[in-house]
C-alpha cells in the first residue's frame, strides 16, 4: 500500500506539472501499490504507465502502457533519477524546463 503522505505528495507533484505545460495534463489513480497514469490530450485520456511503489517516493517501478501490444513495458530508470519525475517528462522535449532532478519545481 502506498501511505497516504506518499499520495497526498504525488498529487501536489502531479498538480503542479499540469499547471507548467501545455498541451496534454496527466489524470491518476492509486490502486494497492500502484500509480496508474493517464495521458489527456485533447478530452482523450489515454492510459500512460503503470508505477508500482517501492516504498519510497523517488523509487518505483515503472512500465508504459503499449497501445498496440495492449500491454505494460517494463523500463529501467538510473538510480540517480526520481522515477515519478521522469515519468512525467518523459515525451517532453525539455525535460529540465519542468522539474530539477531533486523533485523540486525549475521557474
């Protein structure tokens, strides 16, 4: 299970990257131990990937969702990097223009 601190941080995280880009927004759910991401573009809400958390914040496995196979592609991410935080930026073209690599906001 995900702890509810852990949630209520990965809501203002995922709240403040919608309000920086433009675009597309991600919507989110928790089930258990996992973050479900949805991409919305347009009103169309795409499933996006799939975090299960590790018991820390900056540390989940990760996998996308592949349309086309219908199913999730497990990804490996340094440790040096947050995962949620790459998560999210992952597509974007600037990836630093959003998030530094401590979790914190660029303005």
């Amino acid at each position: 299970m995900i702890p509810i601190e852990v949630k209520e941080e990965i809501r203002r995280l995922i709240e403040g990257f919608n309000l920086r880009v433009n675009g597309f927004s991600f919507v989110f759910h928790f089930q258990e131990g996992f973050l479900y991401l949805f991409r919305s573009t347009q009103g169309r809400i795409n499933l996006y990937a799939r975090l299960t958390y590790l018991g820390n914040i900056k540390k989940w496995d990760c996998a996308y969702f592949n349309k086309e196979t219908n199913r999730y592609e497990n990804i490996v991410i340094s440790d040096s990097e947050n995962s949620l935080i790459f998560m999210l930026n992952s597509g974007i073209p600037d990836l630093n223009k959003y998030y530094n690599k401590n979790g914190g906001y660029n303005e």
